[in-house]
C-alpha cells in the first residue's frame, strides 16, 4: 500500500473525528447550525387586547432590528398550543424559547425537555409557579402585585370619608399571573379600608367583548355598584359600553381603574370615562432581544428583570396621549 495512499486514508479519518467532536453545534441541542444568527421560538398568548397587539410588534421588530430570525406563534390563549409550539421550537433546535405562558401552571414537564435540550427558555411579560426555576434562565415583565397595590391606593384615597364603596372586578384569564397578582395586590391594600366592599369578581378573559358581558351581568345583579375595577384596559372599555347602554354615565356614576394605559384606555381616561390608569409596559421587545443575546453567549442574566412602569391620572392623559406609541 502506497505511503500517499495511507496519508489520504489518515486525513479523513482525521476529519470525521473533528466533524464528530462538535463541528456542528445543534448537536448539543439548542445551537444556530453553524451560523451566528440566532434563532429564537417565541410563543405568544393570543391576540386578546390592544397591549398584546402592541406587545407582539414590539417583539417582531425588535427581532428584526437585533438581527435575529424570530419564530412565532400565537397560542390563541390555549395552554395546548403553546406546548405544541414549544415542543416544535425544541424539534427545530431554536437556541432560545420565549414565551408568554397562558396560565401559571401545567409546565414543568415541556421546560425539562427544553433544559434536556440545552436550549435556554425566557419568561415574558407572565410567570410559572414552579418550585425549579432552572428550568427557566429570567423573567422579563412587570410586578403585577405592585399594579394591583397602585389601583387599591388610588380607590382608599379617593374613598376617604364616605361610608361604603361598592366594587365590582372583572378579572383577567382565571390562572394567568397578571389576573392572579392584580387581584391580590388590589385585595392588600383595600384591607385598610374597611368602606371599600367587593361585591362581585368574575372573569371577563382579558377582552373587551368579555368585560362588556360580565359588566352587563354585574348591572342586573347589583343594584347599586360604585367603582369597576378591571384587571385591564380591554375589559375597562367593555364595560363602558355596559354601563352607557344601562343609561349611567362612566366616570361619574360608576368610577372606573384599568390596567395596561394603551391608547384606547388612555383616550377614554383623558375623556373622564376612566378615573384612573395603572401603567403595564408591553414594549418588552428590545429587553427581550438583549437577553437572547447574552443567555446564548452564556453570559449572567437577571433572575427577574422587572419593567418600569407609572400610573395616569386624567389630566396627566391628556398630556401624555399625544405621544404614547401604543
């Protein structure tokens, strides 16, 4: 056998071993394939309001701008899919999950195969209750209790002095962080009011038409309602349209504080429909963006990075409409 036949035998034995030794990064699981463009699956909750619509653009051109291939797909507020999404995400070898979860729990068993994966998961806007958080590397989002405690402190100042206030609270998606927190903080609060009287709590799913159905329900179950407290903008707006149709004026005969400041809810608050707005930022993209980058480069991130948000009275929304992007 030829001396330059062995040393061409040699040579691609030599090349298959460095193939197999990592030349490919996706066989480690999450990994781009060998290109510096990252990929990242994003599952998104639905399209149920006017700041997840925001929210989603936010996601989509901030994707765009980072230079990174985004992959989307909207739940349509379903847990199943965006399990079916994630699992998908997981097959392709994105090298990061994002997403929105529909509800808190039900997840653990989906993040083990991403983690078995080696593919990093991002949190957005909502949590997961789950006892092992390293199934998942941050959290990006707002503090909901504190949302929730914003509303509550507004509603005990503007209650001082009168003998009972009747609330209603239209709830967001039953089991979703945001409804769960903003009813909770909201709950603390009021404590130390003892006029201040919940005397109906139904979900109303985060949309407009759900808020306008359950408000509608509260106005012929209870005779007198003072104040709506609505886990949203969305369902705030809905139940505007319930409490005009019933011949009472929004603002003035039922008071009236949302959750979110979107532009519609902002315009209805600088219009006196609303009384007041806690602020939830869905502008999470570019945060978003600059995570991907630094969980697939390893780097240490945040557990939680919580978004800054504010409140608006009326006269400050009339202000601030002019300028608001969402």
């Amino acid at each position: 056998m030829s001396k330059k036949f062995l040393t061409a035998v040699a040579g691609m034995v030599l090349a298959v071993g460095l193939t197999a030794c990592g030349g490919n990064s996706s066989a480690s699981g999450g990994g781009n394939s060998g290109s510096d463009k990252i990929t990242v699956g994003f599952a998104q909750v639905g399209a149920e309001s006017g700041w997840r619509t925001a929210n989603t653009k936010s996601v989509q051109e901030s994707a765009k701008e980072a230079g990174i291939d985004l992959k989307f797909s909207d739940a349509q507020q379903k847990q199943e899919n965006q399990i079916k999404a994630i699992r998908s995400y997981i097959q392709q070898k994105v090298d990061v999950i994002a997403f929105s979860p529909v509800v808190e729990t039900g997840w653990d068993a989906v993040l083990l195969e991403a983690k078995r994966a080696n593919i990093p998961v991002i949190l957005t806007d909502r949590a997961v209750d789950s006892q092992d958080t390293s199934l998942y590397k941050t959290f990006l989002g707002s503090d909901f209790i504190e949302e929730g405690k914003k509303a509550g402190e507004w509603l005990v100042k503007d209650s001082e002095g009168k003998s009972q206030v009747n609330v209603v609270e239209l709830q967001g998606t039953t089991g979703a962080a945001p409804a769960i927190d903003r009813q909770k903080g909201f709950a603390d609060v009021i404590k130390s009011a003892p006029q201040i009287k919940v005397i109906a709590s139904q979900t109303g799913d985060f949309t407009r038409s759900g808020g306008k159905q359950v408000m509608e329900a509260f106005l012929k179950s209870n005779p007198k309602i003072d104040v709506v407290y609505a886990h949203n903008d969305d369902m705030g707006l809905g139940a505007i349209e319930a409490i005009e149709a019933a011949g009472k004026k929004p603002g003035v005969d039922i008071k009236i504080i949302t959750v979110d400041a979107v532009h519609d809810g902002m315009q209805a608050l600088a219009d006196g429909k609303i009384n007041y707005i806690v602020e939830c930022n869905p502008l999470l993209g570019p945060q978003l963006m600059d995570l991907a980058k630094k969980v697939v480069k390893g780097e240490q991130v945040p557990q939680r990075v919580v978004t800054e948000e504010t409140t608006f009275t009326q006269e400050q929304a009339k202000t601030e409409l002019p300028n608001r992007k969402y």
